[in-house]
C-alpha cells in the first residue's frame, strides 16, 4: 500500500499570528514539504492545480519536475489534474514531459476542479464539466497510446496527424487516477478504463466515499478488469496529531475554526465525528485510518492533507515526522497484514512496465 | 389504500410556537380528511420536522456543502414525502430566513411534483399575502404541486372560527393531491443513471 501526503496549494493567514505568507514563501514551502515526504520514507506526493488565489500550485509540472529533481525515490502526482478546462493535448505533453524525467516516478489523478468561474476564464462552460472530462480524457488517453492520432470532438480543435511528445516512457503511459466527491459518472469512467479511482474523503461524511467506491468497485467488475476487490482505490485523509491527543485539539482548533472550506461553520467535535478528519494522537490517527477499511474494503493508496489552513512550515513538517515515524510504519504491516494476496498493489511505472512486457 | 407519508415542515423560532400550533392543525386535519376518503380512506404517516431543533445544522450545511446526521434525516423525510405541509412565520413581509435556508439546502429534485400546503403566521392580517407573493413563487420554482389554498393565521384568528375553515379546505386539497399521486420515490443522486458508451457519445 501506497502512502503519501496530498496538498491543495492554499495561501491562508495563520490565524494564531495573522501573519499570511507571500505566494514565494508557500511555492517554497510546498517543496520543502515535498522534500521531507521522501525524507521521512513516505510513497506518494500529489499536488493540487489551481488557477486563482488563494491557490499558488498553478503550473503543476512546473513544481514537480523541481521536486522530481531533488528526489530519488518520491512517486509525483496530482490532486488534481483539471481535465476539464485543460487542453488534454497539453495535459498529454507535460505529464509525458515530467514522466521521462521522473524516471516513471509520475502519476495523476484527473478532476474536475472547484472554482465555477476557472471555466468561463479558460473558455468552457462548467454545466459542460462532466462532458468535457469525458471527451479530453478519452482524447488524452488515446495521445498516450497511439503514435498518430486523427481525432475530433465537440470540444476542441479537430487533430490529424497529431503525435504527442515525448512519447510516455517506455511505451507505459503514466497510471491515472480518477477523483471525485459525488459523481457517479466519474466512479464509471475509472471503472471503464480500469483506471484508479480517488475518493477525497476530506471535508465530506464518509456514506459519499462508501456510495462512490462502492459503485466504482461494480462497474471495474462489470468492464472486465478483475473482481470487485480487484479495484484501484485511493482514499484522502486529513489529521493534526501531537504525542498528547488534549495538545493536538488545543493547537489545532483555532486552525479548523478559521479554515477555509468548513471554518465558522460545525464544531471540530462535530467535523471530527461527520467526516474522516482526525485530530489526536499518532494511535488515534492509525486506529481511524484502519477502520477506513471497514467501509471502502481493501484499498492502495492513502494521502493524507496536512498542510492547510495557515498552519506555519515548521508544525508541518513535525507533522511529516510524526506521520512518517510513527503512524505509516505501524499502518504499513497492519494494511498489509490484512490484504488478501488477489488484492493488486497500486501500479506503478515499474509494474505496469512489466504488465507490457509479459 | 397503500400508507401515504406526511412531512409537516415548522418554522416557528419560540417554544411554544403558534406556527407549530398551526401545523399541528394542518397535519390533524389532513389525517382526518384522508380518512374520509369516500370508500377507500388513506392511512396517513406523520413526521414533523422542526426548524429550530435544526438551525445549527442548516447553517453547516451552508458552509461545508453536507447536511449532518439529523439534517440528513430530515432531508430524507421530505424528499421521500407523499406530501408536505410548509409552515413558516412572514418575517419582514417574507418567510423567515430559517424557513428560506432550510429550502436552499433541499435536494435539487427533491419537491418535483409532491403535494404541498403553504401556510404561515404573522401577528396581523396584513401579511397574509406574503403566502402568494413569496411562498407560491419558491415553491413553484422548487416544482412543488402547491395546493390552491393556503393558510395564514394572524394571531386573531384563533379566536374565530373562520381559520378552522380554511384549514380544512386546505387539508382537504391535500389529502386529495395525495391520493391522486402514487406513492413517492425519491431520486438517489449517487445512482448511475448512465453508462461510459452514453457518455462518451455525449448523450
């Protein structure tokens, strides 16, 4: 099982200082971060694309070529990729682009995006939002897989003779990963192309996990790909821990009650027990992520968000050590005690190398 | 006849409210009127739904995009409703901002063709055309089948007997919307209602 940390890019005053860092200092700060995941024996990176504040990660591949440089064994993705206001032509050559220097070390997850106004901004419609990641990701799908593509949909420019470079390496496209919160259609287009599907699982009740990977499970069934089980699921998670559980919910609370997205709003007693978040300590975060598993089954990869609502660099990356020494290690032989061997790992370049090959 | 459930929405703010006590009527009085129905009477569920006891929730709901547990259920109830029973206090001319908030947070389809009695309360009879001047049109724009009569209540109308009339006429237009409506069954919005060949063909 695959484990990582995933980040939306937000720049928000630190509500214990009011001090709010400059678009600079958090573009550093994210690769600092990303740097420490690897430090600390973590899988997965995933950074998220956005197009307006209070969101610096803007130029996704930008910064993960960066941190692809400086890191030998990190796997980069996305959370997410839009596949919606993107040009998939573009989308099919940067991630190329990032793969081949990566050394395979590349992966994405496609969504849909969160901001109604991006779309209008890029030239879309948002009431186009599912069509529109449908038609680019079955376009980028086929640049990935086909040396010459003639292609033409509703809604971009028609293609002929079109090859997209660098070709993936190897031959192996990057896997993909597809993310949403509650779209049926979404869990349906990763279960048709035997794709992974993401559950964000952040900030939402977990009955919408459930539904959504419940339903993804069927239809990867229903397409040939295996069994249910069979299925690639990945899960977000978001927690704050301290070794005392009292001190996490002290430190953390005036974070969650000025966050953006659910601030002002429940009680973090009341998120804490509607959604997957978890404030406490270390043993409190692997007890809740193990039961996780009671509701989604057996799955590959967790990313958890730790670095949001203004929280300072430096309680961040104490919360990469504490995740990395005393949370994934624990999690690591406990998932894997309980997967049965027919339960596939996540792909990986190297694996999905060898799949071509055999 | 199959059982038909009744969701009874209050949004009074005091305990004891007399725009629950005006609900209470409405539903009794639809209970009644259903049982009346001439050869086969309709046995009637009742849920009642109580704004107040929801007023942290909704606002939740506003700012996280998800209804918490008793929310849930509340928003459950209405959407599977046979037929709804909406009564709000006219605060400002209008329904209160309660009674407004709790609607913004209803399921899209969740009032498509059901059966609705508009009533409310207000300390004077002049408030009472804020029921077609404000209620009819948001319901209207919810798809509701909003019943002909609706039902105001200054506070001197519980003194008369004029007030008992309307509610039962009302009561009567619903009980029989009800009937005429086979029993609801609400839309679950993380069904597939498509396949990926759909899809792709942009159908």
């Amino acid at each position: 099982m695959q484990f990582g940390i995933f980040t939306v890019g937000d720049v928000t005053p630190d509500p214990t200082t009011g001090r709010e860092p400059t678009d600079a200092e958090r573009v550093k700060a994210i690769t600092a971060i990303a740097l420490k995941a690897e430090e600390v024996g973590l899988d997965v990176f995933a950074l998220g694309e956005h197009h307006n504040p209070p969101f610096v990660p803007s130029s996704p591949t930008t910064l993960l070529g960066w941190i692809a440089a400086r890191t030998e064994r990190l796997l980069l993705s996305t959370s997410t990729t839009l596949i919606t206001t993107n040009d998939p032509v573009k989308i099919a050559e940067d991630y190329a682009m990032l793969q081949v220097l990566a050394d395979g070390r590349v992966d994405l997850m496609m969504g849909r995006g969160n901001t109604g106004p991006v779309y209008p901004w890029f030239g879309q419609d948002i009431r186009n939002g599912i069509p529109l990641a449908v038609e680019n990701y079955a376009l980028l799908h086929r640049l990935w897989r086909e040396e010459v593509v003639d292609w033409q949909g509703k809604f971009r420019t028609p293609l002929q003779s079109f090859t997209s470079t660098p070709r993936p390496l190897d031959g192996v496209p990057p896997f993909v990963w597809h993310g949403s919160i509650r779209s049926p259609e979404i869990a349906e287009q990763a279960a048709y192309y035997g794709d992974g599907f993401f559950a964000n699982h952040i900030f939402w009740p977990k009955e919408h996990t459930q539904r959504m990977v419940g339903l993804y499970r069927q239809r990867f069934a229903h397409y040939g790909h295996g069994d249910p089980d069979q299925a690639i699921v990945g899960l977000g998670g978001q927690v704050f821990m301290r070794k005392n559980s009292q001190d996490a919910v002290r430190e953390f609370r005036p974070y969650f009650d000025n966050a953006p997205v659910y601030g002002h709003g429940p009680s973090l007693e009341d998120f804490s027990r509607e959604t997957p978040l978890t404030v406490g300590s270390p043993q409190q975060v692997i007890d809740r992520t193990l039961g996780f598993r009671d509701y989604v089954g057996d799955y590959q990869r967790q990313l958890f968000l730790l670095d949001h609502a203004g929280l300072p660099l430096k309680t961040v990356l104490e919360q990469l050590d504490l995740l990395g020494e005393e949370v994934v290690p624990v999690l690591r032989k406990e998932f894997a005690a309980l997967k049965p061997a027919h339960v596939p790992d996540a792909p990986t370049h190297q694996s999905l190398k060898a799949r071509v090959a055999a | 006849m199959t059982t038909r459930t009744l969701v009874v929405v209050s949004a009074g703010l005091s305990v004891p409210s007399s725009t629950r006590l005006l609900a209470d009527r409405l539903a009794a009085a639809t209970v009644a009127a259903a049982g009346r129905a001439a050869g086969d009477a309709m046995p009637v569920e009742v849920t009642h739904v109580e704004l107040r006891e929801l007023a942290h929730d909704i606002t939740d709901h506003l700012l996280t995009g998800f209804a918490p547990a008793a929310l849930r259920r509340a928003l459950d109830a209405v959407a599977a409703a046979d037929g709804l029973i909406a009564v709000t206090p006219i605060f400002n001319a209008s329904y209160s901002g309660l009674f407004k908030s709790f609607t913004d947070v209803l399921d899209r389809t969740a009032l498509d063709g059901t059966p609705v009695l508009l009533a409310a309360t207000g300390g004077t009879a002049r408030h009472s055309l804020a029921l077609d001047h404000a209620l009819r049109p948001l319901f209207a724009y919810l798809r509701a089948a909003v019943v002909p009569t609706g039902v105001f209540a200054a506070t001197e109308d519980f003194a008369g007997g004029a007030l008992r009339a309307r509610i039962d006429r009302a009561a009567a237009e619903l009980a029989d919307a009800m009937a005429r409506r086979e029993p609801a069954a609400p839309a679950d919005p993380f069904a597939l209602t498509t396949d990926f060949a759909a899809l792709l063909a942009g159908d």
